[in-house]
C-alpha cells in the first residue's frame, strides 16, 4: 500500500496542474502574466513598422529613421503609410497600394482601355529600277552600213517619229527596186483579158512589199518609195519608243549585221521600284495597296506608288521578299539603281488599344499594371497584337474601360517585390528584380552631422 500512495499522489497533482494550466491558456489569463498579450504585440509591430522609410524610387533602401535617399537625394517615405488597402486584399492576388505622394513622385499616370483602329506600318528599302516593260533594242533589220547617226551620246533624247540613224544596205536598195518593177509590172498586166495574167501582178507586187516589211521598212517609207518612184539609197532606223539612251553601241561608218543592236532606250517617264519585305511582313501586303516613296535626294518630298507584283521567292541571305511598285516620274529625279525608302500603311480590324508604354516585356511574358481601384494595382497577363506608332493592340487580359498605368509602372514593380519580399518576377524587365529584404533588421546608427544620412542605417 504504502508503494501505492507514492505512486498515485504525484500522478494526481500532475494531472491538476495541467488542467488548470489548460484553463489558464485558454481564457487568456496565462497571455496576461506573461506580459506578451495578442493584442500588444500587434500594435509593438504596427508602432516599429511606421518609423521604417524607404525611397520610392530605390524601394532596397529602408532605414529607421528620416531622411534623403543616399542614391537619388529623394525624401524617404514612411513604408507602412504607402499601404492603402488591408493586408486581406493584398494577400493572393499581388495588388500594390501607393499612396498619393508616391504616384506623384513617380509620375504615375493611367489610361482606359479603348477600341480603335489602327494602322500597321510596313518600312522597307529598295532599288529603283527601269520599267522593263518601257525599255526597247533598236537593232539593225539588214546587213549595211551606217552612214548617219542621229544620236551622238548616251543620255539623249529620241522620240519614235524620229529616225536615230541611216543605213545603206545594197540589199535593201535592190529590194526597193524589185518593188518598183512590181508596181510597173502590175500596171502593164491589170488590163490584160486572162485573169490569171492581171492576178500575177497583184502578188508580184504584194511579195516585194512583204520583203520590205521583213526588213523594217514602214508602210509610210513605202508610200514615200511609190510616189518618188526611185529606191533610196539610205534607209532611216527608227526606235520603238521615245525614251532616253542608255547605251550607244555603234558609230558612223561602221558595218552592222542583221540583228546587231544599236542602241539601247529606256522611257524612265514611269519606274519600278522593288522593295525588300521581312518574310513577317510580306503576308499583309496586296496588290494594288498604296506606297509612299521617300529619297534622301531630296528631303521632304513623298512619291507615290502602287504594288503592281510580289515575287514568288525568297531570299534565303536576307529573308526577305520582292515587292515591285509602280509610280510615275516626274521630271524623271527617281534614277535607276537609286537608294529609296518605302512606307505601306495597312489599316488593321478594330481592336482593344492602350499605350505602348503600359506593357512590360518581361521577356516570358508581356504584363500590364491594372488599377483594380484608386490607389491600388494588380500585375495582369496580356497578348499583345501589331503596334502603331506609341498605341498597342491587345488581344486578351483586359476589357473596354479597364484602366492600366502607362507611366511609373517600374515603381509600381519595385514596391510589389517589397511588399512581397522580393518574390516573383511580377511585371519586372529582366535584370530588374529588387533583392529581398533581410531577414532582421540592423541597428541604426547614428546620423552624421550637417544632416548627412550614413549608408550603415541603410538595408540593402
């Protein structure tokens, strides 16, 4: 028995201390002797959070006290006062609160949403080029000589009424002969009573005109031939076009041979000009769309063109891909294998719109701060489209009216990663990320005199 007692006693006193410690931690009570109630540690953390300041614009700069940011000279703000929103709403979602100096300080502006059109700028450069389809050969029809040149340089103008040289060609000279015995053949046959007789003068006649047709000769130079009733001894050679020489290949006196060429024209009234499209452009450019043509030759003048062709092809080296415009040449200044540069304006389907400078390229991912209500911002995942000028399509992540900061938004990210202790990328370029704060605070040092801020009281 008495093995007993000392056994069970010690076990029931240990069982009463336990239950009134349990009673005593529950209602409280044992919080209050200890000196450390709920309540007060609360308020200790509120009260040391609102002597820390921190620079706006360098959120890793906080310190305990008052004062100039050591980095810009910006005043130091208070970290707790920047806070707007109740930490239940900041909690899951990212939002970040700024204060009105703080949006002021860091130029924060915002903007709504909106649908508009806009109209996507295709740049290229090109080559002005001759419009093949105004370039000719002039080229000897019959073996002969040239006996007169018309044309002395490269660079002149011819016209088509014009002759640009003439040729002696005893061959041709015969041939104007044969015609001319044809014709008198005929006039003595026509009258003839057998019809065959009168039949064979008429073809006589119409194959010594053909022979001269082959040749070149004009049905006016063969008029001129039956009214003189006499061959010439020099043909005139004509061009097919008016136009400018680009290339003499012949001189008087020098013997040709049927075929040889003589002179190259080109009527540079109309030009091409094929442009160089990036194989990610090309897909929006049609036929038939306007081009605004710009030279460096002379500044502030615009031509105008049209798409008339896209090549088939691709240039493997440069990845691009031809597009031939059209466009007129006034007083021809466009030159051949001149340096231009070209603008095609396609206007896109209506979409939803914001600035340019509203999405942050994180380089994974494009991010927009959204204003979820004054004051307050959230980090929103956007798609962007073409860009027009400083305006941006969006695709998806926002709607018509959805307000988004399109200045400041680098401060907005630096006072997300401080809230959140420097987690996660948020909406922050690369290489942007804010460190993390320390896990405990140093202790302040004192302040310099003249009002100095010493770098030791300086978390970074």
């Amino acid at each position: 028995m008495s093995i007993n007692k000392k056994i069970t006693i010690p076990l029931t006193i240990l069982t009463l201390l336990i239950v009134v410690g349990g009673w005593l931690y529950k209602s409280g009570r044992l919080q209050k002797l200890a000196g450390w109630h709920k309540g007060d540690g609360s308020a200790r953390q509120q009260t040391d959070a609102k002597v820390q300041y921190t620079c706006p614009m360098h959120p890793f700069i906080v310190t305990d006290k008052p004062g100039s940011c050591p980095i810009c000279g910006m005043t130091l703000v208070k970290k707790v006062q920047a806070a707007q929103a109740s930490t239940k709403e900041m909690q899951g979602i990212q939002q970040v609160s700024l204060s009105p100096t703080q949006m002021v300080m860091a130029n924060v502006a915002t903007q709504k949403a909106d649908r508009t059109v806009l109209v996507k700028v295709i740049d290229a450069v090109g080559i002005v080029q001759y419009d093949q389809a105004r370039q000719a050969k002039v080229t000897s029809w019959v073996a002969g000589r040239i006996d007169r040149l018309y044309v002395d340089k490269v660079g002149d103008y011819v016209s088509a009424k014009r002759p640009v040289a003439e040729l002696y060609s005893p061959d041709l000279v015969a041939t104007e002969q044969e015609y001319l015995l044809a014709l008198k053949s005929r006039d003595q046959l026509k009258d003839s009573p057998i019809a065959s007789i009168s039949a064979d003068g008429e073809g006589l006649v119409a194959s010594a005109r053909q022979r001269l047709r082959l040749w070149g000769v004009k049905d006016s130079q063969i008029a001129a031939l039956e009214k003189s009733g006499r061959p010439d001894i020099r043909i005139p050679i004509y061009t097919p076009l008016s136009g400018i020489v680009i290339d003499k290949l012949v001189l008087a006196g020098q013997y040709v041979k049927e075929g040889d060429p003589l002179f190259s024209i080109a009527d540079l009234s109309r030009i091409w000009t094929e442009l160089e499209v990036y194989e990610n452009d090309f897909p929006n450019v049609k036929v038939g769309q306007k081009v605004e043509i710009t030279s460096q030759s002379y500044p502030g003048k615009t031509f105008t063109g049209r798409v008339s062709y896209i090549y088939p092809f691709l240039d493997p080296k440069t990845r691009t891909v031809k597009v031939r415009v059209e466009l007129p040449n006034p007083g021809m200044r466009l030159k051949p294998d001149m340096f231009v540069n070209a603008s095609i304006r396609i206007p896109l389907a209506p979409a939803l719109v914001v600035p340019a400078s509203a999405v942050m390229d994180t380089g994974q991912r494009k991010v927009v701060w959204l204003e979820a209500k004054p004051g307050v911002f959230e980090p929103r995942d956007v798609t962007v489209g073409e860009r027009d000028g400083d305006q941006i399509q969006i695709l998806s992540g926002l709607f018509r009216g959805d307000r988004v900061a399109v200045s400041g938004g680098y401060l907005i990210d630096s006072e997300s990663q401080l809230q959140s202790g420097g987690e996660g990328d948020h909406g922050a370029m690369p290489g942007m990320k804010m460190e993390s704060q320390p896990a405990s605070p140093k202790p302040a040092s004192p302040a310099k005199k003249g009002g100095g801020l010493d770098m030791g009281d300086m978390k970074m």
